[in-house]
C-alpha cells in the first residue's frame, strides 16, 4: 500500500522521480527561484510527507468555495442524531401524498420515538433497492442498518410545517457505505418536500447529485491531498498531491 512505499521510499538515500525522462535533472535552488509553470525532472530524497496516517489524507472539498474539511467520523454523526432525537416526530407531517410513514417506540428506558417515512412513486412503493427513505429519531446503528436494505437513507427532523435536514455537519444522503456531505457556506438547504418532484419523475433514480440539487445543497467531494517534502541539498520542495 502506499504508506508502505512512503516509508520504503523514505529509507533509501535517494528517491528518483521518474517522469519526464527526456529532462535533464535541475537543482531544488534552481526551480526555487524560477517563475511557474515549468516542467523538471529532479533527484531528490523524501525527507517528510504528511499526513503520517494514510486516512488522514482523505478530505472533504467544496469546488464553488474551495474549502477543505475533515471528515466527520461516526460519532459526530451518532451525537448529531440523538440531539434531533430530543424534537419527537410530528404525527401531521405523516402519511402525505407522496409517502408513507410508520412510526414505534423504542422498548429500551428512553423509549425514542422513530419515524420512518418512504417516498413513494405512481402512489406505490418501490422495491427496497430502489427506495429512498427518511428517518426521525435513530441512532447511528439504526441508520446504518437501513443503508444495507434501502438504496438510499436521508436523516430529518420535525418542524410544524415540514421535515427538514439535520446540521449540515451530518451527511444529508446515506447510500451503502458512502456518506454525502454539503458545503455549509455554499448550501441554501430547501424543505424536505422538494423532492417530490424526483418522485414524480417517470423512473426516479435517487442519484445523490439530483437530491442535493432539488434539496439546495452544495455537495462535498472527497478528495486525497498529501504534503512531500523533497530535498537534494541545494533546498527543499514541498509537493502537493491532491486528486478526487
């Protein structure tokens, strides 16, 4: 894997890179002092990449603001979930023309109230594989084992007037082992009914760039960003490495 080549790499006295075979080597002072852009094949040695743990290098980035951010790990998302928890769900925002809601109590002492709501098309619902659905009041278990059943998992909560999105900290769509995050700044989120309008489509796919348009949110990109520090003894470069 590569932290593995990156530690093997940073044992040898030497690192070559191997692009651009038909360049001469040129010193780190000399690319230094140069303007960019320019092509250059250099020889030089790892002295540190960063970040040390490979999954450290996974970030989320807005392409509209530019922003990075870390990705939440799950107990932020499991903290998020039970302090909507707290707001029980709203029995008028159920049952609507364009989904069906169920509703328990949990038996355990808090005895959570959840409520289920599945989007329908042409007034039936589709086959779990197909299904989008919206859930009040699960934990971060509970959740995860719906995204293993249903294609797609969205988290609400209550208001008086409609269901809406949790904080935008939260993902805003689950689909299998992928969470999809909006950019705070740039999101403008809608209300939940928005997406009757994918319902009403002749095959709803439920693609997460559809919702997020129709939902106001700015989607969030996982990209890997790493940091090389490469020397030759003449200076030290800093090299990014960033792709999606």
């Amino acid at each position: 894997d590569l932290e593995s080549h990156l530690q093997r790499c940073q044992q040898l006295s030497v690192t070559v890179l191997t692009d651009h075979q038909d360049l001469n080597n040129t010193e780190l002072k000399t690319i230094l002092n140069s303007t960019a852009p320019q092509q250059y094949r250099i020889r030089a040695k790892l002295r540190t990449y960063k970040p040390q743990k490979l999954y450290q290098s996974v970030k989320l980035h807005c392409s509209k603001c530019n922003s990075l951010r870390e990705v939440p790990d799950g107990d932020d998302f499991d903290f998020i979930l039970q302090g909507s928890a707290i707001t029980a769900p709203n029995p008028e925002l159920h049952n609507t023309s364009w989904y069906d809601s169920v509703m328990w109590t949990t038996q355990d002492q808090k005895q959570r109230k959840i409520a289920i709501h599945f989007v329908k098309h042409d007034e039936m619902l589709q086959q779990p594989e197909d299904t989008l659905l919206m859930i009040e009041g699960g934990t971060l278990k509970e959740v995860c084992k719906l995204t293993k059943r249903f294609k797609c998992v969205i988290p609400v909560r209550s208001t008086e007037d409609d269901l809406e999105l949790l904080d935008l900290s939260a993902p805003f769509l689950l689909q299998g082992n992928i969470k999809y995050y909006g950019c705070k700044q740039c999101s403008t989120p809608k209300p939940i009914k928005s997406l009757s309008s994918i319902a009403a489509e002749q095959r709803p796919s439920w693609e997460p760039a559809e919702i997020a348009q129709v939902l106001g949110i700015e989607p969030l990109q996982y990209i890997f960003i790493m940091k090389f520090t490469l020397v030759d003894g003449t200076g030290a470069l800093n090299a990014y490495l960033f792709d999606y």
